[in-house]
C-alpha cells in the first residue's frame, strides 16, 4: 500500500463562531480518513458528492449536524426526535439490556417496547454533545522543555491539564470539559460537552433479530441483523443535566436527523460522522510488531478460553446466561477483532512497510548533520524498547492485565495491600482501613460462578509462572514460587477466596478474621511470592511508557518529513467525519461481494445453526404479506437489510449515523468486515468496508416486530 499523502495547507483551531474547514485543490484525494472537523476539506468533500456546507457539518453558536450527534455509553448515537429520542446499535446497550432481564421478563430474548414513556427504563449509558473544541497545545505543553526526563515531561503535562481543565470548568459549570491528545506529547484539543445522565432504554429489538447471526458472522459479510436500539435522553425541569429521577422531563435536542426512508443505492455519496475509538496508524515497526507478536495472540487466546468457560457453565442456566452476556459478547467481539488483526497483519505487508519506513528515515538522515545523528538516534531507541517489551510482554499480560478477570486474585491483592497498610498505619487509622477493605471486597463478591473463578485463578497464575520461569530476571525464586501455586491450585475447591457464602459472611460480621485466615492461605502466599517479579515488569512497563511518550512526538515528526504529508491525528473518541460510497468488493480471489443483503438472506439462514435461530413468532412476524412499497428497495423489491460502504470506521463508529449527501440518515453503522479489523493500524479501501443496518431494515422491524406505531409516529415517518 503506497503512503497515504496528506497535503494539507493549514490547521484552524476551533474558537471562532463559525467553522472554517481547509480549502485544498481538488486533486486531493485521500486514501484514509477519520477527519477531525478542523481537518474537513470542503471543496473535496463537494467534488466527492456532499451537498451540504461548512456550516451546515458544524457552526458553533449556530445549529448543525454536530448537535445531532452523541455520544452515548462508548458507541455513537444520534437525535431522531424532539423528545430527545436516541438512535444507536443494539450491541450497545445489549449488557444493560441483560442486566434488565430475568428469567420472568427476558426483554435480551423476547425484545422491550416501552408503550409510553413511564415504561421507559433507566440504564447506565451518560451521553455527551460536542459543544466547541479549540487546540490548546501550545498552554499544554508550556515549561516541558525545561524538564530533564520523561517523568518529569510527563507530570508537567498532567498539571497544565488539570490547570486549564479547572479553569474550564469555572467557566462553564454546567458542561463537561476533556483534554484530549491528537499526537502524543505534540499536540492537544480543549472539548467542551453537553454531559446528560439520564438515559432510558426505550426499545430493543428481540436478540434473535439485533443480533441474529451471533460470532459466526460478527466482523462478517453478508450481514442479516437489525444491529438498532433506541434510548432517549432526559434532563430536569430546569432543562440542566440531573441523575434518575421520576420527575425530569425529555431533553430536547438542538437539532435532529431527518429519516429518509427510501434508503440508498449503490455508488451512492455517504458519510458518517461519530466518535471513533483509537486507531494506532503513525506508530512504528517496532510497535507493529509487538501487536503482531504479542499482544494480540495473548489476548485472543486467553478471551477464547474465558468465553468457552463462561458458555460450559451456563448451558441451560437462563439466570446465569444473562448475567453472564454482556461479558461473553463484549469478549467475543474482542477475540474475533483481534483474531482478524492477527489475519490481517499476517496476510499483508503492514509490518514490513512500516519497518522499512522506520529503517529508511534513518538512512535518509544519515548525512553527517546533528538532525542526522538524532534521527537514527530516536528511531533507534524505540526500537530497543520494543525489543524489551516483546520480551516481558507475557508475564505482562498475566501479571497485570489478565488478574483483572480473575476475582480472586484482584481479592488476594486487596488483602496483602490491607495487611500492609494496617502494619504501616496508626492504632486510630484501623477503623477506616478496615471499612475500605469491607467496601472494596463487596464489590468482588459474590461471584457469578464459583468455579469459573477457580479457573481464572488458575490459568493467570500458572502463566504468570510459566512466563516467570523462562526468564532468569524475573525468575528470583522459581521453585518455592511453583510449590505455592501448585498448593493453591490444589487447596483451590475448599479455600475461603471461592467460597461466596462464607466470604460474605465474615465481611460482614468480622473482617478482621477474614484478613487473618485469607494470609495464611497459599493463594495469597503464591501472590506475595510473585510480588517482586510482578513488580520488576510492572515497573519496565511503566519507565518504557514514560520514554515513549517524550519519544513518539519526535518520531511522528521525522516521519512526517520523510513522508512528505501532514498526518491525520489518530482516532481518539473525539468527534470525527468520514465519507466515501456505498460499495461491494472483493476482499479475496473469486469472492465478490455486493452491497446489500435482504430478508431472503434471514430466512436462508433461519434455524441453520445456532448462531441463526430465528422463533416462529418472530419468523412469523418478519414474513409480511403486501408489503408497502416503502419498504422495498426499487430495483429488486425485496426488503433491504444490511449495507456495505468503504467508510474509515473504527471501534466507537458503533452507532453512528450513515447519512446521504443532504444529511438524512439513511442507515445504523454498525461494524466491519474481517479484513477491514486491521483499519486500526492501516487503512485500504481494497479491503476495508464497513457495514451497516438499513433504515428500511429499521422501520421495518419497528413496525412488523416490535409494532412500535407510536415510536414510528415520533419520528415524523409515514409509512
């Protein structure tokens, strides 16, 4: 894949009372772009087929799309209606759903409409609007080049935030103020959000419709599933931002998307606007390569062998499978990404490029010049910190990262921090210590499944050990350390640490014995074995991050130069634009894919595997007779499900709008395709494509599934 090349004139920071987006030739064309709006090229944007102005994307001060959008839980929403009503995926509120249902109301099997909006039901999803951004790199990074090391960069930068992030905040109480990093240690935007905590499930499709297809076709195409949810955003009476209450009212939005139900066709202009996750695109080779190596095939096995436990123990247990979904679905979305990631980098030249990009901006400064010397010198260096942290990154993983999915161990650490800190405090600080140790351990227990706990433990510490052991650094005391975790392993089915009855009960009647008799067992005793390795690659982790970070800046630089290009700056879950058309591909040989798919493809599938289990009466419900013409795409008169696009969408898209030339919404983003997970390191739009849910699709599970007429009557669409 050739450079993508960004020739863009200048960068206007966001302060004025109008947007003024970079005026470019028109031979512009990018290869990638999740655009801030300061990075928006108008005059590229009309060529490509937008329709609409500057001011119509955003105008501070004024009414725009901007206002239209949130975001909502970590996905991207968007107002559909004065009433403050939200539209985003299903597999965004899907936990919250799950954790609404029981096995007398599945509202995750059977769907939820709420009739009127007293029905309506509180879920923990805040939602933010963009009001202004500016750069405020300049206040950032004041007095960082007085600093002597990285730690020393690091906590000036950190200060100037928390400065000017209070500052803000006097000045505007009433929103939420983020300092987000564009370029790490470089470059950084002020945003100001409307913040909303009041948000309420409204209606969610059954999962065999906004999820049907399950693993087997998450981050596939042809997709068949109504991926669209709706919640809706509430505010006091006094129109200010307030918690759950009984008594708040609607919010109502600035501006709404306007619904065309007639949809779109292929080759069709299409944008999306949201808040995309984070994308890693100007790291180096090294960094690559680490991914590749490392990170990814560590975390996707150990998801892969989470998720197989979490089904085993909850087949046939409704109670325990619903408390347990949102845990499964987060983590299988995770596995397969990453799986994907693993394919994708494998598959193309993504490592090897970037690496011989890294290796020719050394040569390429090689001529004898001070700039020379310290080019090679930084490129260099991050490449021997990489080397290390390929060489610690799996007792990282199970050391620091993977304790985090076993209850038990996070449990055994609070106990040794508890002891510690009772032997190092005051006789009068005893009280307090040990009210925070009682508050912090509820929160552990009780589990959802005892033995699942068991095998967590398990497997983190048999690999912290197993990693510990191959490395002599680490490796301070293998055998005594391999004695406790073969003892903790073995006394596992009858220690205190998975046993949820009695650990409640001593925490709640007497914390003190609990403490004692939890460090005298082997689990903590195998912990506090493992306390000096796990330090010892802790404390690498954290210097090579601090390094890093005053690294990266000059990198980015150097690499820019070589390029030749001013770099978008990476997806940050700020607001961003991206546009391209509605698109098949070919992602291998003899695979084509086309940029539809319709019902028939749901009834193709219906009851095939589990992944497509499709109920008779939802069946029934979907298999309507004298269909409105509305509903039909016009070439081929069959209901239009899913659409395919080549949009630059990462994590945090979820959600987002697809919207035509004018700006109506015409479509639920929703994923990608499997060769399109690389996107986060690399983007082409040979491979990359994302999908989304038709509005049609949406309307007409609305109407025929849900019977939702009221909600259809809202949202000013006549069908």
């Amino acid at each position: 894949m050739k450079a993508s090349v960004y020739r863009i004139i200048g960068r206007v920071g966001i302060a004025a009372t109008a947007l003024v987006l970079v005026l470019v030739g028109s031979s512009y064309t990018p290869e990638e772009g999740m655009f801030p709006l300061n990075y928006l090229n108008i005059t590229q944007l009309k060529n490509a087929g937008m329709q609409l102005d500057a001011e119509d994307i955003f105008n501070p001060g004024q009414v725009s799309l901007t206002d239209a959008l949130v975001n909502v839980g970590g996905c991207t929403g968007s107002f559909i209606s004065e009433e403050g009503l939200i539209i985003t995926n299903h597999h965004c509120v899907y936990g919250n759903v799950a954790r609404l249902s029981s096995t007398d109301n599945n509202y995750l099997e059977n769907g939820f409409v709420a009739r009127e909006k007293s029905q309506e039901l509180p879920i923990s999803m805040p939602c933010k609007i963009t009001q202004s951004y500016e750069d405020v790199s300049e206040r950032i990074l004041e007095g960082t080049s007085e600093t002597n090391t990285p730690s020393e960069r690091v906590m000036r930068i950190g200060q100037n935030i928390q400065r000017l992030t209070n500052e803000e905040k006097l000045k505007y109480p009433d929103l939420s103020i983020e300092i987000s990093e564009m370029f790490i240690g470089k470059s950084y935007t002020l945003f100001r959000y409307i913040y909303l905590k009041d948000v309420r499930l409204v209606m969610a499709p059954p999962v065999t419709v906004g999820q049907f297809g399950g693993d087997t076709d998450n981050w596939e195409w042809p997709r068949h599933n109504g991926d669209f949810s709706l919640v809706r955003a509430y505010v006091g009476k006094d129109g200010k931002s307030a918690a759950y209450s009984k008594d708040n009212i609607p919010y109502t939005p600035k501006k709404i998307l306007k619904i065309n139900p007639k949809g779109t066709q292929e080759n069709d202009f299409v944008f999306i606007m949201g808040y995309p996750g984070r994308t890693f695109r100007h790291e180096s080779g090294s960094y690559l390569k680490f991914q590749q190596e490392v990170q990814l095939p560590q975390i996707q096995s150990f998801y892969k062998t989470y998720i197989d436990w979490m089904k085993e123990l909850s087949e046939g247990n409704t109670a325990k499978r619903l408390k347990f979904a949102g845990t499964i679905q987060g983590m299988e979305n995770t596995e397969k990404n990453f799986r994907g990631k693993i394919q994708g980098l494998r598959r193309t030249d993504v490592v090897k490029a970037r690496q011989l990009q890294d290796e020719a901006i050394k040569t390429v400064y090689k001529k004898g010049t001070t700039q020379g010397a310290q080019a090679s010198k930084i490129v260099n260096r991050i490449q021997e910190i990489w080397n290390v942290r390929n060489e610690y990154g799996a007792a990282y993983y199970y050391g620091h990262v993977f304790t985090r999915q076993s209850k038990a161990f996070q449990m055994a650490e609070l106990s040794l921090q508890t002891a510690n800190l009772l032997k190092a405090s005051p006789k009068k600080a005893k009280d307090s210590i040990i009210m925070d140790f009682q508050n912090k351990a509820k929160r552990l227990y009780p589990f959802v499944d005892e033995e699942l706990e068991r095998r967590a433990f398990k497997e983190v510490a048999n690999g912290i050990l197993r990693y510990t052991a191959n490395n002599t650094k680490l490796n301070t005391n293998g055998k005594m350390a391999t004695a406790f975790c073969m003892n903790a392993i073995k006394e596992s089915g009858k220690s205190l640490y998975f046993n949820n009855a009695k650990m409640l009960a001593l925490l709640e009647k007497n914390p003190n014995k609990l403490l004692n008799i939890l460090n005298k067992e082997n689990t903590t005793k195998l912990l506090l074995e493992l306390e000096g390795s796990r330090a010892l690659v802790y404390t690498i982790w954290r210097e090579t991050e601090l390094e890093l970070s005053t690294l990266m800046p000059q990198y980015i630089g150097y690499r820019e130069d070589y390029l030749q290009s001013q770099f978008i700056p990476d997806a940050n879950s700020t607001l961003r634009l991206t546009y391209g058309y509605i698109k098949g591909y070919k992602p291998n040989d003899g695979e084509v894919h086309a940029p539809f798919t319709t019902l028939d493809g749901v009834f193709a599938k219906a009851n095939t595997k589990e992944d497509y289990r499709l109920p008779e009466d939802v069946q029934d419900k979907l298999s309507q007779k004298n269909i409105p013409s509305i509903f039909k795409d016009p070439k081929t008169g069959k209901v239009v499900v899913g659409i395919l696009y080549n949009l630059d969408t990462t994590g945090g898209n979820s959600g987002s709008p697809v919207l035509n030339a004018r700006g109506e919404l015409i479509g639920i983003n929703f994923d990608r395709s499997f060769t399109a997970t690389i996107n986060d390191y690399a983007w082409n739009q040979d491979y990359s494509r994302s999908i989304g849910c038709d509005i049609r699709y949406v309307l007409y599970v609305l109407k025929y599934v849900s019977e939702a007429d009221k909600i259809i009557e809202e949202l000013g669409v006549k069908l």
